[in-house]
C-alpha cells in the first residue's frame, strides 16, 4: 500500500491509459475518483474494479470550464483533498493531414488535449500551492515531442502545448512544492486507437505498451520523496523505432 492515504483525480480515467492509472493507484490505496464525458464507461470501470478503496465516478467535460469547476468541487468533498491530478483525457481525428483536417476538427482536439489539461490544472493548483504540495502528471506523447505523421497536425500541436504547459508550470511552482511531470508514451493499446485512419491489427496491438504499464509508470513517480522531481520521462514499445 504504497499510496495509503493519497487522494487522486484522474481524468481521461474511464478507459485506457488513465484507467491503468486509476487501477494501479487504488491497488496501492490511494483513493482514486475517475472522470470523463463517458459516463457509461466510468461506472463500467468502477463496477469492474473490485479492490478497495473503491474508485468513485463523476462526469467532466474538460473543454467546458463550468463543468470542470463542478468536477473538482466535488472531488473536494469526496477526498477531503487532492494530492495528484491526472491528465490523461484526449482525443484525435482519422483526417490528420492539414489538407484533409478542417477547422472544426483542429478545435476539438486543441480544446480537449491542451485547453482541457489546462481547465483541470487550473482548478487544482490553488489547493496545491496553500498546502505547498503536490503532483500533476500529464500524459502527453512521442507526439508533443517529435511532430510525427503518425500523430497528426492536430495531435501533434496539442500535445506540444501540453508539454509546455506542464514544463513551465513545474517550473513556476517549484517554489510551492508543486511537482509536475510530462510521460511521453509511444503506441499505447487504448480505444484512441480507434481514431487511426487505418485498422490497426491485433498483433500490432499486442506489441504495443499496455494501459497497466503507464499504471506502474505513474505509481513509481507517485511512490518518489516530495523532494524528487521528475520532469519528464518517455516511454515506448520495445519494437517501436525511436526517431
């Protein structure tokens, strides 16, 4: 029980790389509440989680920062406080080239993927800063370090402000014990990949990170000394190529 006590919000936590996370912490008893537009798909991940503490569930939409607000009002009252904060909610579209993408489409992911990391960043931090701890962890990718095709000008664009956003506000609130660290992972078997513009195999799949290695990932960095900072770390399937 490595994270006996530990409160968390993740968000992005009803599928994927956030519910590895939500998994691995509550495994380590932290209390974990997950969030996400999907609200089906959260209470079927509560309901499929049988350890304790149980993960609680509440919708978000992290575009809209009223709904954002309402999420963190209530995970106050639920956790009492919030000591780590999650960022793994995102999207992508299959038309990815800037000729195919329209600017509808641009919006969505900027406003999902940057603007929404920074909606929950911004509703958690004051907390943070008047108790003089605490860690962000923002799930980014290879893409918000490296503009690849595979990822596309939306994507890549989001997630290079994701980074920024992570990297200067570690830097600003050093000062206020705030840590924050940015995970680049590559190809992760999650439903995003659902998005891609071509199916993509089971044996691809099957090669590819898995949403529980993220788990362990994010616990690791958790587990640290409020002392040790990590700012940023990638990770990638053994058999993806590191360009």
């Amino acid at each position: 029980m490595k994270l006996q006590g530990k409160r968390a919000v993740i968000v992005g936590g009803g599928t994927g790389i956030g519910l590895g996370i939500a998994r691995a912490f509550a495994a380590e008893g932290c209390r974990v509440a997950i969030a996400g537009r999907r609200e089906d798909k959260l209470r079927e991940a509560a309901r499929a989680w049988h350890g304790v503490p149980p993960l609680l569930v509440h919708p978000v939409d992290v575009a809209d920062r009223a709904s954002v607000a309402q999420l963190f009002d209530w995970a106050n009252e639920q956790l009492g406080q919030i000591d780590i904060l999650v960022n793994s909610a995102g999207t992508n579209i299959r038309t990815r080239s800037m000729a195919e993408m329209t600017p509808p489409q641009w919006d969505q992911v900027l406003a999902i993927n940057a603007t929404g990391a920074y909606n929950c960043m911004y509703a958690v931090l004051p907390q943070m800063r008047a108790r003089r701890d605490g860690l962000i962890i923002n799930i980014s990718s290879v893409a918000g370090k490296r503009a690849l095709a595979l990822g596309g000008i939306a994507y890549c664009a989001s997630k290079f402000a994701m980074t920024a956003l992570g990297t200067a506000v570690a830097n600003e609130d050093a000062a206020n014990g705030i840590r924050v660290t940015n995970i680049f992972p590559g190809e992760v078997n999650t439903p995003i990949l659902e998005n891609r513009p071509e199916p993509v195999s089971d044996e691809r799949k099957a090669a590819m990170l898995q949403p529980e290695d993220l788990g362990d990932l994010a616990v690791a960095i958790a587990c640290l000394p409020p002392r040790a900072h990590v700012p940023e770390l990638m990770i990638k399937p053994t058999l993806q190529q590191y360009v």
